[in-house]
C-alpha cells in the first residue's frame, strides 16, 4: 500500500496501473499523472530497466511540459519491460498487447519515446486509437524531420534577445549533439543570422570560429558520416565543447552534462536547453550567478509535444509550426519577464508556472 502512493502530492497522480500478460511475457506500467486539462499524453518507453519510480517522474514531467506549453492535455507515461533491440516482430507484438490492455484508459494518449517510434505508434492506434507521433500515411506530422523541437528552441532564443544582451543576428551558436533536435535548431537560428561555431555528437566534437556550413553538415550526417570526420574546422575534446566562446550554448543530447564543475567554464550569454534535464540543479545556479540567463528545458522544448497535440487535434504542418511559434513565444516571455521581475531562477518559475496552470485547472473540475 506504502509504495502504490510514495509519489502522491497535490497534483497526482491520478492512475498508476500495472500491466501483466505471461502470455506474451507483457510487463508494464502506466501512469496517468494528471488529466485536470485534459486527457494526458506521453511517451511509452522501452527498456530493460524502466521502473514504476522512472514512471512517474517522467509523467510528472510531461503534466508540467504540457501545462507549461499552454496545451489541453495533462501528463502520463507508460513504460515497458524489455529489450529494445529484440526482433521487430516480437516488438510489434509487445506493443500490441500493451495498447490492447490499455484500451479502456481513455485519458491516456500513447506517444512515441526511447525504444519506440512512428511505426509501433501506428500499432498503438490501429490497437485503442490513441497515439501520437504517427507516420505521414495516417494523418501523423513527422516532428523529428519538420524539426518541430529546433523550431521551437530558436523562437525561444528570439525571446531571450529582449531578455539578455543577445543578439542572434551574427551571434556564435554552440550545439552538443547534432541529431534531429540539435540540426533544426542550427538551421532556423542561421535564417536569424546566426552561426554555427562548435558541434558534437556521439563520435567526437569540432569548432569553426568562422561558423560551419550547416547544410554540408547536415548532408554528411545523413550520408551516415559523422561531426569527427566532417571536413571543416577543428577537432577539439568532447569535453572541452563546454568552453567554446559563444552566445548561446545548446544541449540537445544526454541528461546531466552541465555540472557543478563545468559550469564555470562556460563562455555564453544563454543555454536553450534543448535535451531534458541536461544540467543540474546546482549548475543552474552557479550559470544565474554568472549571468547566463537559462531557458529550462520543459519551456524550450515543447515543440515536440506541441506538434504531437496539433496532430492529435487533426491539424496539419502549417497549423503545427504556427502554434509553437505563438505557445513558445507567449510561454518565454511569461517566465522571462517574472525572472526579471523576481530574480528567482528561470526553474523555479517556470515550475510556479506550470504548477499555478495545472491547480486552476484542476479547479474547474467536478469533484466527486
Ligand atoms: P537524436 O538521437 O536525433 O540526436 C541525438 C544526437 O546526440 C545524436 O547526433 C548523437 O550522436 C548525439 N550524442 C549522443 N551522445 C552524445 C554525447 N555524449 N555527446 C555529444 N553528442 C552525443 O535525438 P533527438 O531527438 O535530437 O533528441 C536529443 C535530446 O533532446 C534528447 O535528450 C531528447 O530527449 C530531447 N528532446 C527531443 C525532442 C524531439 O522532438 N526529438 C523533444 C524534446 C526533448
């Protein structure tokens, strides 16, 4: 009884179900956090070391990122016991029989995560008729190739520039992990003026003072190269990325790379956080107290989930890219102005934020 509600609070959450078939050896958990909003929506996750903790962490997240981005949508997440790398045909199967045992939870919309995608989404819907993150044939928005999350992050920076002394029109971008976030949020900060002056990812890192050619970079990429072997700039440490000068600095790989001890190396006017928790606590208090002004993650990378919603709703591309550019732009500017205003860190207000959002949402509700 103890561990079914170690989690609770104010906010949720709502439903923690367990799921169990040995038939198809089908072990999952699903937590619906809090659907005040709406019906919530997540991603299903696929490991061999998922937890129900892990769960409900990553379903709080998700109510707070929807809250925060204005959507009518509250926050869950499933996870599901296994290797993602098994037989695809066993994967397939696995899904099904997750989608089928979820069917009657009708606040839960299923989204693609680590170890799933487009396709299996496309089982989830054929199996309840509730997914996101669909392939193109059946009405979905591919985020990943629109770069719907990189969109969102330079909207975000447009914002910063009337809240920090940056200026994206001929300012130095830094990006750690050139993958689909990090590649869209090159490409639209470049039509700002921008250049691309240090990248990485998984193979090694490089810089260019002078800014790398993006379009080449993203070629190289798709032609199955990789940053260390691209034929411009310099090769530099993986971790001496951190200290290349710049005026924005882009996570947008790994949890957890800015650190207490990295932080005072970086040379930058604002971090865009574009991979989720990409720095600690304690970093992003050492980076406010060198006044480098910090877009928290669930605020500057919505963009996913917000093309994920307009999907959802039945809109098309246009539509998508026209509500994050307006849901981003009103949400920057809403915790950029308290943070001037208080002088709290940008975290803390943005999750006072998406608190007030959720607990006034949660008073329109009927209560039983
Ligand atoms: P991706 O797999 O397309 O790209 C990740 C990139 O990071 C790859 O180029 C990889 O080589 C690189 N990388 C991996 N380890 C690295 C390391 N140690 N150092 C430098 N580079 C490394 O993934 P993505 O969809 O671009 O997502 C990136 C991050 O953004 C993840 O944390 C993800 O959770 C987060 N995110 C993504 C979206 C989205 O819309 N895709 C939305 C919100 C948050």
């Amino acid at each position: 009884m103890e561990e079914t509600f170690l989690y609770a609070d104010d906010l949720g959450p709502e439903k923690v179900i367990e799921i169990y078939d040995p038939s198809v050896s089908l072990k999952a958990i699903l937590v619906v956090d809090n659907v005040a909003a709406g019906p919530s929506i997540g991603g299903l996750r696929m490991a061999t070391d998922v937890s129900k903790e892990e769960c409900f962490r990553l379903a709080r997240a998700m109510t707070l990122k929807n809250a925060m981005a204005g959507l009518p949508h509250g926050g869950g997440k499933s996870v599901l016991f296994g290797d993602p790398t098994m037989p695809a045909e066993d994967k397939e199967r696995l899904v099904r029989a997750f989608a089928y045992a979820v069917k009657d939870v009708h606040d839960y919309i299923t989204g693609p995560d680590m170890g799933t995608n487009e396709a299996l989404m496309a089982c989830v819907k054929d199996m309840n008729g509730r997914a996101v993150g669909l392939p193109r044939e059946i009405g979905g928005i591919p985020l990943d190739e629109i770069g719907a999350t990189g969109f969102g992050l330079s909207v975000a920076l447009q914002v910063a520039q009337r809240y920090s002394d940056l200026y994206l029109d001929g300012g130095a971008v830094v990006v750690q992990g050139f993958g689909s976030v990090g590649q869209h949020a090159a490409r639209y900060l470049a039509e700002q003026g921008a250049r691309l002056v240090g990248v990485s990812d998984s193979q090694g890192a490089r810089a260019a003072a002078d800014g790398f050619d993006i379009d080449a970079l993203m070629a190289h990429k798709q032609a199955g190269g990789s940053v260390a072997d691209f034929n411009a700039g310099t090769s530099i440490a993986p971790e001496d990325l951190i200290a290349v000068e710049c005026d924005v600095w882009i996570p947008a790989a790994r949890p957890d790379v800015i650190t207490q001890a990295n932080a005072p190396r970086m040379h930058t006017r604002v971090v865009a956080q574009g991979a989720n928790i990409p720095a600690s606590a304690a970093a992003e208090k050492i980076l406010a107290e060198r006044g480098i002004l910090v877009i928290p993650d669930f605020v500057a990378n919505a963009g996913g989930v917000i093309c994920a919603a307009v999907e959802y709703h039945q809109g098309n591309e246009t539509l998508a890219m026209a509500t994050i550019e307006e849901k981003i732009h009103s949400n920057v500017a809403a915790v950029l102005a308290r943070v001037a205003d208080t002088g709290a860190l940008p975290r803390t207000v943005a999750l006072e934020i998406a608190r007030e959002r959720v607990r006034r949402a949660m008073e329109f509700r009927h209560t039983h």
